[in-house]
C-alpha cells in the first residue's frame, strides 16, 4: 500500500528539516512539501527536496507549482482540483502527477487529463474540509479509475489505516499520521 506524506506547517520545521525527514521516511514511501503560507517557499523547497533525497522516498513531490517541481528536479508535483489545464503542461516535463479530487467526476476529469494518481478526498472527518466522503464512495470512486487512487482526509487512527487498506484505494495520504 502506497503511504504518502504531506506537509504542513504543523508537521515539518525547517530548524529541525533532517530529524523530520528522516521520521517521514519511516513511515511514507512518497512525500510532498506544502506549505500554502510561507513566503520562503523556493528557498524551503530547495532544502526538502535536497535533503529528502538522501532517503528511499519512491517520489519527492512539490505542491501546486510545476515549473519549480521541474527547476528543482523534484519527482513530480500534487496539483489541486482547480489545476487541471496543468496535469499536461506537468506531464511535458516529465513530471509524476498527483491531483487532489473530490467527486468522481473531478477524477475522471483528473484521468482524462493524464495524472498518474490521485488523491480523493475526505474520507473521515478531518477539519474544514466538509463531509466525510467515507469508504464506500472511496471504492466507488476507486473502481471506476484505471490509475491509483490515494485515499485522503482524517486518517489519523490504526482503524481509520485498516479501513483503508481493505478498500479499493492503492495507498492513503495524510499530514496528521506522519506527524
């Protein structure tokens, strides 16, 4: 099962950048640096996608911005649901491509599109981001698609990670179990 990391302010401290890599590693074959409200994000992305490399991540993935996950030489990059148009302008780089989604139309959209993954979301309870999609949706979802789907949202629990490994989803993403 695919375990894929993503950061936050709340999980990765860039005073402490080697300790939290190396506890991500642990636990995630892929990661992803997000950080919506830095102002050191290029300086940031540097460090992480440096120092994640000294580990056996599958993938090392920068959030939202192709052009710099390309500059920096990062694995791929995790587009949101509202960057569709960029799945291609990615994929000429040469870039993985994980999309956020949040129906299965935005999947089959996402598909469509050319990523190479992507995440649904939420599955559980997780704050501010609306109702819980729940496992049954996650396999519906998951059964339509001819690529991995990555169950995300609220998986903080060993019993919210077992659901998940029973169901149709490749693998599951989270910011809170990595921490």
């Amino acid at each position: 099962m695919i375990a894929y990391a993503i950061t936050d302010p709340s999980t990765l401290n860039f005073h402490n950048l080697k300790a939290d890599i190396k506890r991500f590693a642990t636990k995630a074959g892929m990661i992803v640096y997000r950080d919506k409200l830095t102002s050191n994000y290029i300086e940031n992305a540097k460090k992480f996608i440096q120092e994640a490399k000294q580990y056996s991540f599958s993938k090392i993935l920068l959030h939202s911005n192709y052009r710099l996950a390309y500059s920096l030489n990062a694995d791929g990059v995790h587009l949101t649901s509202t960057q569709f148009d960029d799945i291609a302008k990615a994929k000429d780089l040469g870039l993985f491509v994980v999309v956020s989604t949040h129906s299965l139309e935005e999947a089959l959209i996402a598909q469509s599109f050319g990523a190479d993954m992507i995440t649904f979301s939420p599955i559980f309870i997780t704050p501010n981001k609306g109702k819980p999609k729940g496992i049954k949706e996650l396999n519906r979802v998951a059964s339509k698609l001819s690529i991995p789907l990555i169950a995300l949202g609220g998986i903080i629990t060993k019993k919210h990670l077992s659901l998940c490994k029973k169901s149709k989803a490749e693998g599951f993403a989270s910011i809170r179990w990595f921490s």
